[in-house]
C-alpha cells in the first residue's frame, strides 16, 4: 500500500497542487484555443507531412491526462487536415480546431513528425483507420477508460506501426482495450497484459515497464531513460521525433 501511495497517489497529488496555484483557465470559454504558428501554412511546405500532437487537457482533467490528435497533409496540399475525438456530439472531429492549436491554452508537444515519400505511404493507412474506428457514434466516448481522443489516437499508432511512437504515459485511455488481452504490444517489442484499460502491465524495449492501475501510468522507459509518472507523464531523456517542428 505504501509502494501503491508513493508511485501512484504523490504524483497526481504533486500535479492537483501544481494546477490550484496556477492561473491557467478553467472552463472551455476561458482557455485559447488560437494556432500556436510551430506549422508553417500547408501550401508554403510543399512534402506530405505527418505530426502527431498531444496538449495537457484543462480544468480538472489536466491533472490526470493530455489530450492528443493528428495531423497530415498529402504532398501539394493546401491546407493541413486534423483528426480528434471529443466527447460531446459525434466523437470524430475533422478540423475542429487550428492544426497546431493550443489546447485549452497549452502549447502542444509533437510527439512525431515525419515528411515527404515516407509520409505519404503512411496517409492512406491513417485515413482508414480513422475512417473504420469502432466508436464513432454518438455517446461511444468515455473520458474513462476509454474509449476517448487517446484511445483514437492509439488506435492510428497501431494501424501505422511504422511512425515508431507511444503516447505518454499520462495520456489517459491510451491503454483501452475492448476487454482482456495478453499478447504483443503495440510495437512487437515486448508483452503485455491488459484488462480493459484499468488495469495491466508492459514489458518491452520501446514501452518499457509500465504498470496501468485505473488508466494511471507508472514505470520506467529503457529505451530513451526516464521515469513514468501518473499525472507527469515521462520525466528525463526526451524521446526524439524524425523531424523538429523549427524545421
């Protein structure tokens, strides 16, 4: 119970006192949803571009989760493309918001970019798993365990294995599976052992050691060192991206 006290309950008490005595916004209305400018206009970038995003939600759930959402263009494009999930109305959301949008007034983190030949073979892999995602009807989402925006985004990460990238740990529902599953994870490095997103474990060298208790991340990643914490996500050596957005 310590052990459970220390990994799981201190960091998200650590986060909740970070979020009461900060200033950011507390309601949808307050926050700024404006482009952030880390893309430049789609038609002055003339190569297929792939970026996978992820934001620190607002209010409450900022304490626990990020909200992630991708992003592509096909080569010539004139104009960026964004897929998120959302809970209200009809999950799937085509250009909701700018590409590069703050969320909830959070400069996103791109925790993948990828251009030119190699990104357009992976568009129409996105494409469909975006157009054949099992929950896209109206009341599918669940803000826990899932499925909701990470578990979307999860779902395209493993429909496009070749973009060789996890969400972070503290990217709630990530981890939903539509029941008990034990095999290989997502990047056929390791194994794991999953109980519909509340509960599960990893052992591999891209994931690491992860332990999922109630959606909450703790472990460790080998491949690139750092700890994973509830509520912080991964603290050390930043996982590198194919290509940096001041590109």
């Amino acid at each position: 119970m310590l052990i459970l006290f220390l990994v799981f309950l201190v960091p998200l008490l650590a986060r909740a006192a970070l979020y009461a005595a900060g200033n950011g916004p507390r309601s949808y209305r307050d926050a700024d949803w404006s482009s952030t400018g880390v893309l430049p206009p789609a038609r002055a970038f003339e190569p297929a571009r792939v970026v996978i995003f992820t934001g620190t939600t607002g209010a409450w759930k900022g304490v626990f989760s990020v909200h992630s959402w991708v992003v592509l263009k096909r080569a010539g494009a004139r104009d960026w493309t964004r897929y998120d999930v959302v809970g209200w109305g009809t999950p799937v959301r085509t250009n909701g918001w700018p590409a590069d949008g703050r969320w909830y007034g959070n400069m996103p983190v791109a925790i993948a970019d990828v251009s030119g030949p190699e990104a357009e073979k992976m568009i129409p892999k996105i494409e469909t798993a975006v157009r054949d995602y099992t929950y896209s009807r109206a009341g599918d989402y669940k803000i826990w365990p899932g499925p909701n925006s990470n578990s979307f985004v999860a779902t395209v990460l493993r429909a496009v294995p070749e973009l060789d990238v996890m969400l972070p740990p503290n990217a709630v529902g990530r981890d939903f599976r539509p029941g008990f599953y034990a095999g290989l994870t997502d990047s056929r490095t390791g194994v794991e052992v999953n109980v519909y997103g509340y509960a599960g474990i990893k052992l591999a060298w891209a994931e690491g050691i992860e332990v999922n208790l109630l959606g909450l991340v703790a472990g460790l990643d080998l491949r690139h060192p750092a700890l994973k914490l509830p509520g912080f996500g991964r603290i050390g050596v930043d996982a590198p991206i194919d290509i940096a957005l001041a590109k």
